[in-house]
C-alpha cells in the first residue's frame, strides 16, 4: 500500500516538473502561436546556468532567482533579434528558427560545461525527508510539487485576473487594434516570449537537484513535453495541468508494473488522443 | 533551362569518372554524400514541395536501414536489389501507414506528432533486442551481385560506388520527372494555396498522404543503402539527430529547389569531414550556418549561386530574371 502511495507521489512529482516545463511552451504558443523548439535547450541552459551560480554563491535559493532572470533578458533578446525576423512568414519558420536555436544552445551548452554530468545539491530543510502515517518522503520532491501548484495557480491569476492579463489576451485575439488603442505589441510579446524562456530556466533549475544535469537532458524532457502539450491541447493550460498529471503517472507505475514497455506508454496514450481527439483533451477546435 | 542542362550534364561526367580521379578515401566521402542527399532529397518533396515540416523524418531512414540489415543477418545471400526493394516497400506500407494517422494535423501539431513517433520508433530500435539487437545494433557485409555471367564483388569501393552512382542517380532522375508531372505540380499547390485546391477539384488530403508515402519510401531506400555502405547501424539512427542532418542539409543547399538537397549533401558532409579534423565543434557552425541560411538567405547555397549566375548573365544581356522559384514554404 506504501508503495502505490510512494508512486503516486513520486508520478506528481514528475508531473509537476513537467507542467513547469509545458507551462511557458503552452503560453508562448497559446498568446504568440509560436512553437518554441527551443524551449527544452533553454530548460537545460536554466539547470547548467544553475550549476554554475551554485558554485559561485553556494545558495540554491540564488540560482532560483538569478538563472530564470538570466533566461527572461536571452528570451528577450532572441524574440527581438531572431523571431521577430521571421514571425510573419509563418509558422514552419518559427519551428525551424527555434530548432536551429536549440541545435546551437546545445552545442554551446557543451562547449561551456563539457559533456561530464553535473549534480546541484539542496541544502538545509529542502535536503531532508518527511515522515508522515509511516510514509517518508523527499521533501524536496515535495518542494517541487508545490511550487507547481504555485506556478499554476498564479499564472491563472495573472491571465484571467488583472489588468496585464487582460492586455495579453487582448493582444493575442486582435494585436493591430490593440497596437491602435496604444498598448505597445512588441513590448507584449518580448515580455511573454522571455516569461516563457525564463520559465523554462526555472525548471532547470528545479529539475537539477532531483535529476543529473547533462547535456542529453533537454532530448530526455523534449518529447515528453511536448507531449504533454499534444495531449492537453496545443494552446490550453488547464489542458497541460491535466496531461502532466496523466503522464507523471503513466511514467511512474508503468516504470513500477511494465518497465520494458513504460516508455511507450506515453505515446500509446498521445496516439489515441490523436485519434479520437485531435485538438487534444481540453483544446479548442480549429 | 539550357544552362541547367549543361551544369547537370557536366555534373554526371565528372561524377562519372570519379574513381579514376580522386583516392579511396574521398571515394568513400562521395558515397556518404550521394546516400544522404538522397535521404535529404526525401526530405525537401516533403517539406520543400509539400510544405510539411516532420521532425519524424529519421524514421524511415532507420527502418529502411534495419530491415536491410535484418534480411542480410538472417541470409547473407539474399540478393542485393531485392533487399533495396524489399526496404522501399517496408517503408512504403509504413508510410501509408503512419500518414494516414498523422496527416490529420497540419503545421506544428504535425511537426509535435511527427517528434512524438520518432519516439515510439526510437523505443521500439532499443527496446526490442531480438530483432534489432537493442544498444549493440546489427552488423552485416554487403552481398555479392550475380548476374548469371558476371559476378560483382560489393566489398570492392569502385564497384559500390558505381552501383549508388547508377541506382540512386536513376532513382533521382526518376523523383526529378515526378516533379514535372501532373501530380507533381498538385502537390506544389499544397504548398502554394491549399484551400483553393478543392475548388479545382483536388484533394489536399490524398495529395499530402501521396507525398508523404513517396517521401517515406525513398527515405527508406536511402536507409537501405545507408546500412549497405556503413555496415552497421544502431538505434541512434532514429533520432532528432538524424532528422537536423536532413534539416541542415536542405536548408544549406536550398529549400523548395530540387538539386539543393544535393548541393547541402555535399556542402555538409564535406564540411564536416575538413572541420571535424581540426575542431570538435563543428556542430555548433553548421547551426549557424543554418540559423543565417532560414534568416537570409532561405533559398541557400543553390539560391547564392544562380543569384550569381543571373547577375552575371544580366550584365551580359541587360535583363534580370529570377532563374527559379523557391517559393515560401508555409
């Protein structure tokens, strides 16, 4: 019974880590329509960027900050110098932009921190474990679980609450008539494009402690996000809340009962979606 | 018109008589490049012609590959061109298969999907050791040709280099005709402007799952030579890797044009051979270079050429015309 438990818990870890990572890849897309390749090099340049911050300051809690801040100015940047570019030629443009972006990001990536595998440790409490109705657990895992939910709830927030949120949306549906009313566009879109980078950085930098940081860690975490934003709906938030918690728990009892096949299990599900849903379980047609 | 006729021609002669010019190392060096312009041939009809980007492109590649390699490690006599048929066709009915299932999303999704299954492929290579032979992947010779009269010995450089010249370029000239055809310039429509094309009578969807099947099949072939010539594959051939090989090598050369793949073959494999001997970092150029290539210059290396050549020939005759039309892929 412990262990069931232990395993669930361990699935809502993973699928915490996966909405951070979904998260920005769902509301660049969702507010800008652009499919950011990158975003999973950008995960990974969060972790390695995290490494080194933790080496120069030996606070865990820095890198938290400073590395996704770091992200938010290269996000920037990039919309600014590349994507803008070749925004307007479409769609396949920006995938291959942002493809060719990841493929150099990766090559930097190891041309800065080489190819061994690295390790971030956690200090003080967030390094110990809770014991609770006879059940120990990480609580670092814990941490994770909870700055998701954290995360979730705010950006919910900020989209459907306030005032910027508002401008954003407004901006999506109709960016000449907002660029009209006085609201300035590519300030928008600068700002959601590194929100979203920086989100990215910041599952990096979550992700360090609880997995190693390697060069191959952006391919091992690209496919299931990207999953998870084909199963919950391209666009859809609630959609990648849902699809992160089916497949961290596909992952972790198909590891537990079927671990030959575990792998597949995710595109087992992803191929039925496709079939009987193709707008994914909470997109919108069309 | 009559210039590309002559670039070709000469292109072939020189192609022709390569052995006789240059050593068995760069004799190796061309097979490797006449085998992936091929495979990056499969991927522009796709992405170029039909507008479809897939990240899934390796694929076919891979399975072409390990289905050569499976017949040749279960009979090592099967007979040479039977084992390229038979790898066409497996990815034929694969492609069909998988296009049927994937076509129904256009754009990113397709592209996501796409990834997604190349996943499942990747899986499939590492996890299902007895056909496969899982992380250690398959080893095999190349067989003898037997053409009743005259025995052909593949191990030979010269000869194999020969047979890819003559079955690959045939195969080319072949894929070089279907774009003049009727359904090859459906398919460009695809491409162009898909929502008019049923008010003409056309049907995007079968186009697209016809171009896709044609693409998987030829990707398959390269596959099929591509375990021929290195021998060996492994799982890793289905990969994001291999498909940002196709990626890079189209885009280099020129996306949309026929000969650009080629031209990017040939770019990128020599490239890689010169840079790779003196840096480790070659990768991270070819990004660049590809990162500047969908920037600028989205027409590549066969875009910067006729440009020459056009202004060249407009100083002569005062007219400047745009040799051919690349077209914006959507």
């Amino acid at each position: 019974m412990s262990q069931i438990i232990i395993f669930g818990l361990h699935g809502l870890t993973y699928a915490g880590l996966l909405f951070l990572i979904a998260s920005g890849l769902t509301i660049v897309f969702g507010m800008m329509r652009i499919l950011n390749f990158a975003h999973a090099s950008f995960y990974m340049l969060g972790a390695y960027l995290s490494y080194t911050l933790f080496l120069k300051t030996g606070h865990f809690w820095v890198c938290l900050i400073v590395s996704p801040a770091l992200l938010f100015l290269i996000g920037v940047l990039v919309e600014r110098v590349l994507i803008r570019k070749v925004h307007s030629l479409g769609l396949v443009y920006d995938l291959l932009l942002t493809f060719g972006l990841g493929y150099v990001l990766g090559e930097i990536v190891k041309w800065i921190w080489g190819t061994m595998p690295l390790s971030v440790k956690v200090e003080g409490f967030l390094a110990g474990s809770l014991t609770l109705l006879g059940i120990t657990y990480p609580v670092y895992r814990l941490f994770i679980l909870l700055v998701a939910l954290g995360i979730g709830i705010g950006l919910a927030l900020i989209l459907f609450k306030t005032n910027l949120g508002i401008i954003i949306r407004a901006s999506v549906d109709d960016s000449e008539m907002c660029n009209a009313l006085g609201i300035n566009i590519p300030l928008i879109f600068g700002g959601v494009f590194g929100f979203g980078v920086a989100l990215a950085g910041f599952a990096g930098v979550m992700a360090g402690p609880l997995l190693t940081i390697s060069t191959d860690m952006a391919n091992m975490v690209l496919l299931d996000a990207f999953v998870v934003v084909i199963v919950g709906g391209l666009s859809s938030l609630g959609g990648a809340v849902l699809a992160s918690l089916i497949i961290g728990q596909l992952q972790s009892f198909g590891a537990l009962l079927i671990p030959e096949v575990s792998m597949v299990l995710i595109y087992v599900l992803m191929a039925l979606v496709l079939i009987f849903k193709p707008s994914g379980l909470l997109g919108k047609k069309g | 018109m009559k210039q590309t006729f002559y670039y070709t021609a000469g292109g072939v002669v020189l192609l022709c008589l390569a052995p006789f010019i240059i050593g068995e190392v760069y004799l190796n060096l061309l097979i490797e490049i006449i085998i992936y312009s091929l495979y990056a041939l499969s991927f522009n009809i796709l992405l170029g012609y039909g507008g479809l980007l897939s990240f899934g492109h390796s694929v076919f590649l891979g399975v072409g590959a390990y289905v050569t390699g499976i017949i040749l490690l279960r009979a090592p006599d099967f007979p040479f061109l039977a084992v390229i048929l038979i790898s066409g066709l497996g990815t034929l009915v694969l492609g069909l298969g998988l296009g049927s299932l994937l076509l129904k999303q256009t754009g990113p999704a397709f592209a996501l999907l796409t990834l997604a299954f190349n996943g499942i492929f990747a899986t499939i290579a590492i996890k299902w050791k007895s056909v496969t032979g899982g992380d250690d992947g398959i080893c095999i010779f190349r067989p003898t040709i037997n053409l009743g009269a005259i025995l052909l010995d593949t191990t030979d450089v010269t000869v194999f280099y020969y047979l890819c010249l003559v079955l690959i370029g045939g195969l080319t000239f072949l894929l070089w005709r279907f774009t003049k055809t009727a359904m090859g310039h459906t398919v460009l429509l695809l491409r162009e402007n898909e929502g008019r094309m049923p008010f003409l009578g056309y049907n995007p969807a079968l186009a697209r799952l016809i171009l896709f099947t044609l693409s998987a099949t030829v990707a398959g072939i390269a596959g099929s030579f591509y375990m021929l010539f290195f021998g060996t594959v492994a799982y890793n051939i289905i990969g994001v890797e291999m498909t940002a090989i196709a990626l890079l090598m189209t885009f280099i050369g020129g996306v949309g044009m026929f000969f650009g793949p080629l031209l990017g073959a040939a770019f990128y494999t020599y490239v890689q051979n010169l840079l790779s001997g003196i840096t480790n970092k070659w990768p991270f150029f070819m990004g660049i270079i590809f990162i500047l290539m969908v920037l600028y210059q989205p027409k590549g290396l066969i875009g910067i050429f006729s440009g020459l050549v056009s202004r060249i020939g407009s100083l002569k005759r005062r007219t400047s015309q745009e040799p051919h039309s690349g077209g914006p892929i959507r």
